[in-house]
C-alpha cells in the first residue's frame, strides 16, 4: 500500500497569453483528501494538470516528495507516483476494458504480467467494472467510461491522485460508491479532487482549497468552510435584499446567505456549500471593488 | 516495452486499414496466377509486386496509430506516465513495423504456397521478401509519422492513397529506381535472375531510409514530450541511414536501365542499342547453355523448358504448337526443337526454335507461340519480307493456312484479320487481302494435299521466291 506523498507549491503562476489562470499560488497539501473547489475558470484544472506534470507553470514551482517538477528527472519519479484523471478522459474505442487499464499500467512500469493482471483486476474491482473487462471501450456509456479513468489512475497504488471532475456522468449510486472508494485511498494517499460539486468534497474531503480568479481563497477543512457561514445563514420570509445568495426552499421561506435579512429572520445551522458561496461572493465583491 | 509491442501489434494484426491493402495485394496477385505458369521464382516477383498495395494499409495503420493518441484524448493519460516517449514511440514502431513486414510476409509465403500447390517449382528469391517487407515497413513508419505530426484524420486518410501514388508514379528510369517499390524489374529469369539486379543497393536503400525515418520519428517523439533525445544512437542511426541512402541510391542510379541478354555470361549482357544490331543479325541465336533440361515431346516436336516450370510447361507449349508443326513434319529444315531462352523470342538455331521465357510463362494466346515456329520452319527469321512487296508475302499465306490448319485460328478469325491486319496474327504482309485469300483457298483442301503439294516447291517457298498462284489450290 503506497503511502501519501507530500506536495508543496510555491508562488506558482500560469499565465495563457495575457490572462492569469494561477497566481501566485502557495499551498502544502498532505496524505489525505483534498478539494479543489471554484467556478468555472478558477484555475482548478490549470493546477491539476500543472501538478501532473503535463503544464509548465509560468512561475513558481511544484515539489512532489521533494523532486521538482521542472526537472526531467525528478519529472519521472513524480510520475512514478501518479495517477491522474484527467477531465477530458479520452480512451481507446477499440481496446477493451481489461486492454485499457492493462496497457497504462505497463506504462506506469508495472512490469510483471502476473502482479499487474492482478493489479488491474482489483482496480476494476473497485471501480466495479469487473464483469465488463472484455467490452470495447468505445461500447461503453459515460459513466462507465468515466470509472474506466479511475481504474487507470490507481490500478499502480499511486502516492498522488489526482482527480479533476471524477464524478462526472456517474449517477447518484455510483457517486456514493465513488465517495467510499475515495475515501479508502485517501486514508492513505494525497488525492486531490477537483470538482463543481460540494457535497463530494463535503463528503470525502479533509482538506478543502477554495480557488477564484488563479487565487487561494480559502485553504482549510470542510467544517472550517462551513464555519465561514456561521451566523450567515437565515430562513426568512422574505428575500433578503443586499444578501450573498437568496432563494426559495420547499417551506415557501427563503434561504437567505448574509446578514439578517429582517428581524423574522431565523438563523439556520450553515453547510460546506454556504462556506464555499460565501467566499465566492465575497472574493466577487472584492474583485469588483 | 515488449509488453506494449505486443498489444499494440494485436491490435495492428486486427486492423482492418492493414488488411484492406493485403486483400487487394492477395487479389492482385490471384489474377496474376490465373495467366502465369506456377514456378516459384516468377511467383516471387508477383508477391513483391503486387505485395506494395499493403503499403497504402500499412500507411493508414501507421497513421492511425501515430494520432490514436491525439485524436481519442488519451495523450494525458499517456504523458503522465513515467515512460519515455521515446521508448513508447519505439514500441509502437517496432510493433507497426513487424506487423507491416509480417502482413507482406504473410502475402509472400502464401503465394509461394499456392505456387507450389499448382506445382510451381524453383528457389524464389528471398531478397524479394526483404525488399518488400522493408518497403511496407517504410510505409508504415510514414504514416505513423504523418499522423503524429498531422493530428488530422483528413490528412491520415489521404495519406495512404497520395503514398501509393507517389511510390507507383512512372518518373524517369532514376526515380523508378529510388522508389520505395521497384516496379521496373525486368527481364527476369528463373535462371539468370534480374539483368541488371538492382534489389542488393534497392534493400541498402530501403534500410537508410527506414533508419532515417525511425530516427526522425523518435527524436520528434522525444522533443514533443519534453525529454531531450539521447543524441548517440539518433546520430548513429542517422548516420547508417544517411550512409546506406547515399550508397544504394548512388548504385540504382549508376545501374543501366535494362540490358539484353545475349548470353549466359554476364559479358554478353548488352544496352538495347548495342544489342539491337545482334538480335537484328537473322544468325543470331542465343548458345545452347543447357539449362532448359525439363523437355517434353516427340520426333515432331519436343520443347525444352527450365526446370523450375517442369515437363508440365513443355508439354502444354507441346500441345499447342505440335498440331501446326504436324502439318509440315519431314519438309526440309522445319524445326524439330523448342526451346526456352531468357532472351526474345525467334530465333531460330538449325532445327531449334528459340522462345522467350515470358512468352512461354504466360502462355499468351496460341499464335503468339506458334507464330515463332512458323517463322522458323518458313525461312521468315532469315530472309524477311522485302518491304513493299505488292502481293504479299507468300510465306504468310502458308502461315496463315497452317496457323487456321492447325487449329491455333479459326477461319472466321482469319477472314476478319483480312480486313484488320495480319500482325496479330504474326503474318507481316503489307496487303492482308492478298495473303488471306490464298491461305483460305488453302484450308479448302485437305492438310495432307498441301502438304504434298508445298514439299517440291519448299525450298522457294522458304527463299520467298514462290509465285503466290504456285500455292496449292490457288487457280490459273
């Protein structure tokens, strides 16, 4: 069992053309789940595919164990220790499951055929994707597909995981499923997890980085999300005008994200979501200032 | 790597790009055995030929697989492992290279195989096999390296036919020479082999090129993900490619075009130009080397092939001369003997006719080997028809009439090749009217009266000399 790697990044930045995707990022991520929350061009894939090592960041650097990411050599040992599932997942239509997960664990150096069929096996076990290692690749659905590329990414017990959008295309039983899977690997691993949805990170995660505009907005756990909420949260009658966020629930009385919208206002007891839409209203409003 | 060779080439094995090429290279190549007589040698050269068809399969195989990475989005999932490109990129050229090479050995040896069912016999020539697998081969590792550095399915596609085509384009004698295929191989004998030989500098050639597109495949791979090629065995490879390239390519251009056998001695192979004063001299005969030994016949008539086509083809050349040969058995100086030489066809020896190897391997229609007998038997080799002659040649009208007598034409075919031309018929009469009446009043009587009626007027016959109203059956 492969035992969690230390990363740390250090004023990392990235820049495409004349647009910033990083700036300046600075983060130790430890054995461990982390999440990778923010809207859409936040740079949450620009981080995960610098730290896997497929982009050169336009400064800073990317310490995986200690090996520097900018060196070729050291470039191969982070690989040694990495999985990756990339958000675009692209397999190989004509390979069959089984073919698939086996010809990338050949390149991740698994070189014994008998330890690596094993390997790939388990892998498919966990994805439960057992019973369809001989389908065609290019038969399967979405999300099949998509457990496919999780299959890959830790069928060599990899130190670092790295996941951008895992649970796209699974349905709410195979997420659940996912979420138990994760959560076994993080116990001993770094994986970090980038994804729209909270509730995953809520769930699995024990370290949550809440990015916006290439920026670390937050860095902390969940429950420290969540307490970013306290005292921010109301059911109201009304819509609370000037609030972060407001809408209407099923009781008819609006969910009210900001200051006490009027004095029938009830407090509410926050969630990991309320954290993370507080700290994106809050870097907008900063942002627009 | 071997691992990844080996799915990769699983996968190659079961590509339909490839077999594409190698069901219309098999296809090609059983129409040839429909008309060509089975010998393994000529059988060879078939496979060869029409074996660099695959080449357009290997190219779209090579391509596909140069943008499999690219175009189905794995290149991530890829990259981010701790193998190399550059030894990714030699797996999969190693892989698309023993599939390329094995689906053009598959090709050879099956011929070969069905060649020798029918009873082909003979050595083929291996070099050949090298040759071509080597060609299919460069094909591939273009395509791979079209794909990669395309990305584009468009240019992948297109990429195997424009190949072909450029391979396949009759350009001047250098440029067939230099080509991945070498189309102009001839004459070529089961005895002699290929005169001039161009496939030792044509296999050096192909080598350098193979080298020095695999090198450049690698060191692109390499670049492209971030690694820094390891410079000795690129510049090594380079340079054994370069060398190889330089040092074929100098040799296929410095060998003649084609030469002319005269004779088995490697001394007596001529330039056309050189050569046409000699086959033009009506004594010329090619020298009796005794390598068609595998004869077949009786005192009328016995053909003498090489061993490689067995009695099989001397029996068969037997059956259809020896019915013409019948109609002028006994009369002075007709030939007695056929006899396969790797020159042209005519010439005649005493009481031996002498017949092109190909003429004879495939067996074109019977006036095409008859025709040469009568040429012979009638004196026409050495005293050619006068030009302008007015009333034709007499001695076509006798041919004409043995040709019809002995069942090569019908007389249909005699009456319309009256109105079209005699040349296909081997008659070389300027006016096809005055020859093709006479042989037809001929055919009205029975063989063995014009027979007896000729053999007093022979020797004037044969000096071209006899009035054609002398002919049997002609009137006053």
């Amino acid at each position: 069992m492969a035992s969690g790697a230390h990363v740390r990044i250090d004023g990392l930045g990235k820049r495409y053309g004349g647009v910033a995707a990083l700036a300046g990022l600075d983060l130790e991520l430890e054995p461990g789940i982390t999440g990778l929350l923010g809207p859409n061009g936040a740079g949450k894939t620009t981080l995960i595919r610098i730290l896997a090592t497929l982009l050169a960041p336009s400064a800073g650097e990317v310490r995986v164990n200690g090996w520097r990411a900018a060196s070729p050599a050291d470039r191969v040992e982070i690989r040694r220790r990495l999985g990756y599932l990339p958000q675009d997942l692209g397999l190989y239509p004509r390979f069959t499951v089984f073919e698939f997960v086996d010809y990338l664990a050949i390149l991740k150096e698994l070189d014994d055929p008998a330890d690596r069929h094993r390997r790939v096996r388990a892998a498919l076990e966990a994805v439960e994707l057992e019973d369809l290692a001989g389908r065609k690749l290019r038969t399967l659905s979405g999300g099949m597909r998509r457990r496919v590329g999780i299959a890959q990414a830790i069928v060599a017990d990899p130190q670092l995981l790295l996941l951008d959008e895992p649970t796209t295309g699974l349905d709410p039983e195979q997420r659940m499923r996912f979420r138990q899977l994760i959560a076994g690997l993080g116990a001993q691993r770094t994986v970090v997890l980038s994804t729209h949805l909270v509730e995953d990170v809520a769930a699995v995660c024990t370290q949550v980085v809440v990015l916006w505009q290439g920026r670390v907005r937050f860095s902390g756990t969940p429950s420290g999300l969540r307490q970013l909420a306290d005292g921010q949260v109301w059911s109201s009658p009304e819509d609370g005008r000037g609030a972060f966020a407001s809408w209407r629930t099923e009781t008819g009385a609006y969910r009210v994200l900001g200051p006490r919208p009027s004095a029938e206002a009830e407090p509410l007891p926050p969630t990991v979501e309320d954290g993370y839409l507080l700290v994106t209203a809050r870097s907008r409003q900063d942002a627009a200032a | 790597m071997r691992a990844v060779a080996r799915i990769e080439a699983r996968h190659l094995a079961r590509s339909p790009l490839l077999w594409i090429g190698v069901a219309l290279a098999a296809w090609s190549t059983a129409l040839t055995f429909r008309s060509e007589w089975p010998a393994l040698a000529p059988a060879s050269l078939n496979a060869y030929l029409n074996g660099f068809l695959i080449s357009a399969g290997a190219v779209w195989a090579g391509a596909w697989l140069g943008l499999r990475d690219r175009v189905s989005g794995a290149a991530d999932l890829v990259a981010v492992t701790p193998t190399t490109p550059r030894r990714l990129w030699w797996a999969r050229l190693t892989s698309v290279g023993a599939v390329a090479a094995g689906a053009f050995a598959l090709l050879y040896a099956t011929t070969l195989a069905v060649s020798a069912a029918a009873g082909g016999r003979g050595t083929p020539d291996l070099r050949l096999l090298a040759d071509g697998a080597l060609g299919v081969v460069l094909s591939a590792l273009v395509g791979m390296t079209v794909g990669r550095l395309s990305g584009s399915r468009t240019v992948a596609v297109l990429a195997g036919p424009v190949w072909y085509l450029l391979c396949m384009v009759s350009g001047d004698p250098w440029g067939r020479r230099l080509s991945p295929a070498l189309l102009q191989l001839g004459p070529d004998s089961v005895e002699l082999g290929f005169v001039p030989d161009p496939l030792w500098p044509h296999l050096a050639y192909l080598l350098g090129l193979v080298l020095l597109v695999g090198a450049g495949l690698l060191t692109q791979a390499a670049r492209g993900g971030g690694q820094r090629p390891r410079l000795a065995p690129v510049l090594v490879a380079a340079l054994a490619g370069l060398a190889l390239v330089g040092v074929g390519g100098a040799r296929l251009v410095a060998l003649p075009e084609t030469l002319v056998i005269l004779g088995p001695d490697p001394a007596d192979w001529k330039p056309p130009a050189e050569a046409e004063a000699v086959l033009n001299d009506p004594s010329f005969a090619y020298p009796d080397d005794g390598r068609a030994s595998s004869c077949a016949g009786d005192a009328t008539l016995t053909t003498c092939v090489y061993p490689a086509y067995r009695p099989a083809l001397a029996r068969r050349v037997n059956e259809i001369v020896q019915p013409v040969a019948r109609l002028l058995a006994g009369l002075p100086d007709v030939p007695t003997r056929i006899r396969m030489v790797p020159t042209d066809s005519g010439h005649c020896n005493g009481d031996e006719v002498q017949m092109a190897e190909t003429t004879l391997r495939w067996l074109g229609p019977p006036g095409t080997l008859a025709g040469p007998y009568l040429s012979c038997a009638l004196g026409h080799a050495h005293q050619p028809t006068p030009s302008g002659n007015p009333t034709g040649d007499v001695r076509d009208a006798v041919k004409l009439w043995a040709l019809a007598a002995g069942g090569v034409v019908t007389a249909e075919e005699l009456q319309r090749a009256g109105d079209t031309g005699l040349w296909q018929l081997g008659a070389t009469g300027e006016r096809p009217s005055a020859t093709v009446a006479p042989a037809l009043a001929m055919l009205e009587l029975p063989a063995d009266r014009v027979r007896a009626e000729l053999a007093p007027r022979w020797e004037r016959l044969r000096a071209g000399t006899l009035p054609m109203s002398e002919l049997p059956g002609q009137r006053p």
